[in-house]
C-alpha cells in the first residue's frame, strides 16, 4: 500500500495543491516584477523570495510548513546554495494582475477548506514573501547608492495582495 499525498491528507485535490504551492513563487516573481531593476537588483529579490518561502518549513502552521517543503522539493533549498531562475514576466502588469488573481482564488479555497488560523498563517506567509522581496534591494539611486528601499509600485503590489487575500 503506498502513502497517500501530504495534499491529500490536508484536505486538497492535486489541481488545488498546485495552486498553492506555485503561488509562493509566483509572489516572488510579481513583487520583483513591480519595479524594473537590473540584474543584481533582480538576483538579490529572488535570493530574498527564495529564503522567505524556504523558512515556511519552520512555520509552527502544518499547511505552510508542507507547502513550504513541497515548493522546496520542486524547487530547490538555499541552504544548499540552490537557487530559483529569474523569471521576468514580458508583461509586468498583467503577469501582476494574474497573481492577484490566483491569490484571491487562494483565499476562497482555503476559506472553504482549512480553519481560520491555517488560513492566516499561509496568507500571512504570502505577504512575509512579497515584504522580503520588496526590501532586498533599493531602487534607483547611482551605483547601488541611495534610492529607495521600497519603491511606490512596490508597495502598491505588496498591499494590493494583502487586499485580496483578505477580502
């Protein structure tokens, strides 16, 4: 007899899994998507986006704690020196737009399946992801020097998705 998927013993079909575990990333790739930086900029939010996720594996919450492990199976472990692609959407509106979207597909999912503090804790986890994205590196400025920490479309992603995972 073979184990049944960590998804199923939570509670979720393999299609509504996938949606969870993507979403960390796909969070990771809009907030860093919200304001154009170069590529060190880009390599430093990623790295930042990656950890984030990484340590959901220590969240005290079992559906972040298993999404986190899962992502990292798929994906790759920073503490291994592992590190995810830098994905740069061609559209940074509507690759934005689509996350929002899957994120409040999200919300009504977990409200239906998990109790309110599971809930909680992976959109909190969602946002923890955009936050450290956000303030990996500052924008603009000359050669690294000044700009700012969390530019205006920066926190217009990271508090539009709080919006949605809480509607």
């Amino acid at each position: 007899m073979t184990e049944q998927p960590v998804y199923t013993r939570l509670g979720f079909t393999d299609e509504e899994w996938g949606l969870l575990v993507g979403l960390p990333q796909s969070v990771l790739t809009a907030a860093s998507a919200a304001e154009p930086d170069g590529a060190k900029r880009t390599h430093q939010e990623n790295a930042a986006g990656l950890e984030a996720i990484a340590e959901g594996r220590d969240d005290a919450d079992p559906l972040v704690a298993a999404v986190a492990q899962e992502f990292v199976n798929r994906v790759g472990d920073p503490e291994l020196g592992e590190e995810l692609p830098s994905i740069q959407p061609a559209d940074p509106e509507a690759y934005i737009a689509d996350v929002l979207g899957r994120a409040a597909e999200a919300a009504k999912l977990l409200a239906a399946k998990v109790d309110e503090g599971a809930a909680g804790a992976y959109k909190h986890w969602l946002v923890t992801i955009a936050e450290q994205v956000v303030t990996a590196a500052p924008s603009g400025g000359i050669l690294g020097i000044g700009g700012d920490v969390v530019t205006d479309p920066e926190r217009k992603f990271r508090d539009r998705l709080a919006h949605v995972l809480t509607d």
